[in-house]
C-alpha cells in the first residue's frame, strides 16, 4: 500500500504532479521542474522529505553502537547538534545505505536514512543492536521540511522567535539546534545552503504554509535531483548499493580507518585501499545535444561502464551524469544512446557549486 506524507494533501491542492517514489505518492513537480530548480538556484524553494526515517539511538553505548555501525567515525562529533554524513557498510563492504548522523549527547544520536530502505536498514541496525546498551526509536511523528537556496536561511530565520532565529542564524555547516521545538539543521541536498527542519506532524501543516507566506517556493522531488546531481551528490539505488563499496563510489571521504576500531565491513574497504579498487565513479559532460540516463553503457580505454545518474542540467544547459567504469585510466569517453555513440567530456563533480559552474565544466 501507498504511503502518504502528512503534506499529501496540500501537495495535491497546489496543483503538484504526483508519482510513486520507493513505495511513497510525493510530489515531482508543481508545474515546472525546471523553474523550482531555479528557484533554488537564485532564491529559497522548499521540498516535502518527510518520507526519510528519522531513529533516535538512545541509551549509554549510543556512539559506541555507532563506532562499529558506521564507516566514519563517531569521535569526530564532540559538541552537540554535530552531524556526519556516513555509509552503513555490510560485511563485503557494499553500501546498505547511506545517512546523516547526529550527536545530541553520549546517550542520543539522531540517525536519518532514506526513505526507499527503510525496512531494511530498520532490521539491520536492529540486529547489530545486539549486545549494546541501546534502544532504537523510530520519529514517525516528525515531518521533515528542505528549506534551500541562497535566501532560504533568511526566510527561515524570519519565521522564528528572536531567541529561536539567534540559535539557528548561529549553526555552522552541518549542525543541528533545537529552536523553537523544531530541529534544524543546516545540512542539504541540493548544493545550496540551507536548512532541514524536523517539524512535529501537529505543526507541520501551518509551518509549511509560513514559508510559503514568506516566499519560499514549493518543489518537487524532479528539482531535488537535478539539484543534487548538479551537486555530485551520489542517490542511493543509482550510484551506489549494497554490491558497491564506498571507494568505488566516490565516497572514500566518508570513511575513516581510525586505529582500533572494527567498524563492519572494515576488513574488505582495507583490503581495497591496499590493492586498489576494480571500479571508479567519473563526472561526465554532454556538449552535444542529447540526454543522459542511468543505464546507457559507455565507453572507456579502461572498460566498458554505465551510466548511473544521468540528466539535463538546467544551470549548465547541457548533459550531465555520474558513471563507473573499470579502474585506471579513462582516456576519451563515448555512451550509446539508440544504438549511436556519442562523445562525452571526464570532468570533476561536483558540476556546480554555489550556483556557479565549476571550473572545466
């Protein structure tokens, strides 16, 4: 059966195009995809994740259970609020999920994982729940808002108390404070500053319509993509899963081989580091006419590979994708698109920063 947001309606009284995403009715666009990506782009547009699984980790071997869940490490986050964004590994090193971390204290964390794998990750943390002095707790009760764009600080800030907005105006990158009974985090999907608030489902409804009233624009989960893609922000089922580790996936920055700790998968991500991984993710560029898709097969002097997120950029006007390929030296890229090849450029992603192209690009 269908799962619906606590926002279902209000997408669907907007006028929002709506589609089945991993199992949830959400909204891909409310007109124009390609205007609410600019709308991020230049000004603040906001996004219904409230299909993510928020679980609290609570009790006192919290970051100790983490320690050993999670290929980054836990003892990078000592002040509260702190987050960390992780890959939670299987035993062969392949990518259950990826997800964001929390440090509220040493008896809570907050862990956010995707929507599409919840059940899965939900059974596996359960099980490696074993043995620590720990209680997960799904926050069924939370909605979740995207608030992004170079103004969208500022909107939010507006709407909250003058102690509220001086907590949240003073978060670094990739923290997290309680202000006004919501939790924000300055933390993103999409290449922009911003926030993602955790808004309690009684007050959702009216918090929506607030941002709305202060001219943040409602969006859609086609935006979203283009906007990360633009990023090089990798999508959990494309660009990475449980049969790809995370140096083959262009996330050897998410892990950490601290000394001594045994996280899972750890012996299979060594032994990679040392011998060198089979696969690499590549950035690449279209100039030509033509979209690219996850799945056509392209071309390489170090092997045949795929695509894996592949589409029209609207900052660029022009195709871009993510790929993997065998490991070593790519040399000039091709991908068959109807049975036709066509040239692409390797390039480093992220293909926009800021809003900017980047260099090369």
């Amino acid at each position: 059966m269908i799962q619906k947001t606590i926002y279902n309606q209000t997408h669907r009284e907007a006028g929002a195009k709506m589609v089945d995403f991993g199992g949830w009715d959400m909204p891909i666009h409310y007109g124009s995809q390609i205007e609410e990506h600019h709308a991020v782009r230049s000004d603040a547009g906001m996004f219904d994740v409230s299909h993510m699984t928020v679980i609290d980790v609570h009790g006192a071997g919290a970051r100790t259970y983490l320690r050993r869940l999670i290929a980054n490490s836990i003892e990078k986050l000592k002040v509260p609020g702190k987050a960390l964004y992780s890959c939670m590994l299987n035993e062969a090193g392949g990518v259950i999920d990826d997800l964001i971390v929390y440090y509220l204290d040493d008896a809570l964390c907050r862990v956010v994982v995707n929507a599409s794998t919840r059940d899965k990750d939900l059974a596996w943390m359960t099980a490696q729940a074993a043995g620590f002095d720990i209680v997960l707790k799904e926050r069924a009760d939370l909605a979740m808002v995207a608030v992004q764009g170079p103004n969208a600080r500022a909107k939010v800030l507006s709407l909250l108390s003058s102690e509220g907005a001086a907590a949240a105006a003073a978060l670094g990158k990739f923290v997290a404070c309680d202000a006004d009974g919501l939790f924000i985090a300055r933390t993103g999907y999409t290449g922009e500053d911003g926030f993602e608030i955790m808004v309690p489902e009684d007050r959702a409804i009216a918090f929506w319509q607030s941002l709305a009233a202060a001219g943040v624009r409602a969006c859609g989960l086609g935006a979203r993509d283009t906007l990360r893609l633009e990023a090089g922000m990798s999508l959990y089922g494309q660009d990475m899963d449980e049969t790809v580790s995370p140096y083959e996936a262009g996330l050897a920055w998410t892990v950490t081989l601290d000394d001594g700790r045994d996280f899972i998968g750890r012996p299979v991500l060594e032994k990679q580091l040392a011998e060198g991984s089979a696969r690499q993710m590549i950035g690449l560029v279209m100039d030509e006419k033509g979209v690219l898709r996850h799945g056509q097969a392209v071309f390489s002097a170090a092997g045949g590979g795929e695509i894996l997120s592949g589409t029209f950029s609207p900052t660029l006007s022009k195709g871009i994708a993510l790929a993997r390929v065998p490991a070593g030296e790519v040399g000039a890229v091709e991908v068959d698109i109807r049975g036709r090849r066509h040239p692409l450029r390797v390039v480093k992603y992220p293909f926009v920063r800021d809003g900017k192209p980047q260099a090369g690009v």
